[in-house]
C-alpha cells in the first residue's frame, strides 16, 4: 500500500464526514452478521460509517448487532418491508461521500476500503468496482470475479463484455450520483438489484480493481425463487423492444435466457410465456444464447444484432 495513503489514514479527522457510508439492510442474519460487521471494523481504513438498517427480524439478529458500541455503527429499526424498501432507508441515512451495499452475510476483505481509496486518489469518478470471490453456503469458493485493470467509459459495454461483475458489495459509488440514480423498486422483490444497477451503469463511467475486496454469499434458493410471482419478478418487467441501449439489451436478453432455464427446471410454463410473450421479436437472440453462452465472440455477434434492431 502506497506511503500517501496510508499517511491519509493517519491524519485524517474522524469528526468530518464520513468517507464511507456502508449499508447493510438486514433481514433474520443471526448467524452470519457478526461476521459482517467484523469484517468491516477490521479494516485498514477506518473513516467509514455503518448503517445497518434491521427489516423486521425476528430471529436474534437485533440483538447480535445491538451489542456492538461502535460509535461509527447506526442501528435503524423499522418494520419489514423487503430489501428494497430496507436499502432505500439506508440510502437515505447515508453521510458518506462514498456509499457501499453489503448484504448481511458477505465479508469486506481488510484492505478492500483502502483499495477503493486508491481508486478514488487514481481518477474523479462515479463508480468505483473491483473484484470478489463467491462462496457456497459451506464456505467453499464456488467462483471468482475478476474486473479488469481501467478505466472504462462505457459500463454497460463493459459489464457486456465482462470486463467488469457488479453486485452491491464490489462497488462504491459518490452519494450525489444515488440522487439522480432514484429509489430501488419495491414492486419487483427478485433481481430487483439488477434492474437498480443497470440504471446506474447507464452513460456512466467506471474505474475498475482486479484487487479482490469482498466474499459474497451465494445462498441456495435457485429453484424456490423461480417461483415468484412473475409480476414481481424483474424477468416479468423487461420488455427488450423498450430498451434503446443495446449493450443494456445484450445484459438483460442473457438473464432472460437464465430466468427461461430456471423456470423450465421449476416447471414454471406461465412465466416463460410471460417473458417470450413480451419479447417476441427478440426471440432468434434468445434461442442463440441457449446454443453458446457467455463468450466474448457471441456478446461481439449479439452487439452487431441488436446494432440492426
């Protein structure tokens, strides 16, 4: 870690505002939250605030986060109104000049808000993002998402490139661009985060970390989620015909083809019909993506079909 930034951590003045503003909405985390929140006092960069926002639990997770006495924590109670309605109280709290989403069962590595200072001291920019590892309810890693070292001015084409993943965890971003960004949809309670995060990748720039700062948890409810009620589904509110950015396109016509796969397994014919129903004309794109997903030849031949829609 460069000698200037680690001199900033020294001499900072804790009584100005926070530079970090981390939200953790928190709904029934008893048994992974402590290590949540340790995580984040462990880290080498302490000018943070930790805004957990507790949504009705009913398990013991109050009363883990209740016995921290952290100045730096925040605890808001309120009744439970989903994770949407939870992260939008949490951003409205927020003080920070930077402001974080982390879920209440993933793990901040000890030097992942340093490495966003870096980025910050690098270049002016409204989204930082650098990379994380995924693991399985056993705590073994399934998967890791590396970003790509840069600057990208285009997000969405880099997202569709895979150049950069983004989940709420992996990423910071200035407070001002929250505002223009709006609220996260309460009427849609599955990939609602999705439908939130393409709106603010949209004509924004990005610079990017393959530094790892972050565990996510991947939780096994695949299949049980694909039986949510297609109206509040993100699957079941996309129509592609009215998305103009085409690289926004080629992100959600892969998690259409994902959902399609997820509710075919389930049984779930309704929502399949829904989903086809609304994207008719896009179908030939849908039917390539089950032939070879996910490889940079067919995002190229996928970018050059949408150029002509």
């Amino acid at each position: 870690m460069s000698t200037s930034i680690c001199y900033s951590i020294l001499t900072h003045n804790f009584m100005n505002q926070p530079v970090f503003s981390i939200v953790i909405p928190l709904f029934n985390k008893e048994k992974y939250i402590g290590r949540t929140i340790d995580s984040i006092l462990s880290q080498k960069f302490g000018n943070f605030e930790i805004i957990i926002v507790n949504d009705g639990s009913t398990d013991s997770s109050l009363s883990i986060v209740s016995q921290y006495t952290d100045k730096r924590i925040r605890i808001i109670n309120k009744p439970n109104e989903g994770v949407s309605a939870t992260r939008n109280r949490g951003m409205s709290e927020a003080k920070g000049e930077l402001v974080c989403f982390l879920d209440a069962d993933d793990v901040l590595l000890p030097n992942a808000l340093l490495e966003f200072m870096r980025l910050r001291k690098t270049k002016n920019c409204d989204i930082y993002a650098a990379s994380f590892v995924e693991k399985t309810p056993s705590d073994c890693i399934s998967k890791s998402a590396i970003c790509t070292n840069g600057f990208f001015k285009n997000a969405l084409k880099a997202i569709c490139f895979h150049k950069i993943t983004a989940r709420m965890g992996n990423i910071v971003i200035k407070r001002d661009v929250l505002q223009s960004v709006g609220a996260m949809r309460t009427d849609i309670t599955l990939y609602e985060d999705k439908e939130w995060l393409l709106r603010l990748f949209r004509g924004r720039e990005v610079l990017a970390s393959n530094y790892v700062v972050m565990e996510y948890r991947r939780n096994n409810n695949g299949l049980s989620n694909a039986h949510c009620p297609i109206e509040r589904d993100l699957a079941g509110n996309v129509s592609l015909a009215k998305i103009h950015d085409k690289y926004e396109r080629i992100i959600l016509a892969d998690f259409l083809f994902r959902r399609i796969v997820r509710m075919l397994q389930a049984r779930d014919i309704h929502g399949v019909c829904n989903i086809l129903n609304q994207n008719m004309c896009f179908l030939p794109f849908l039917v390539l993506s089950t032939l070879s997903y996910s490889t940079v030849p067919d995002k190229i031949l996928a970018s050059a079909y949408f150029s002509n829609k």
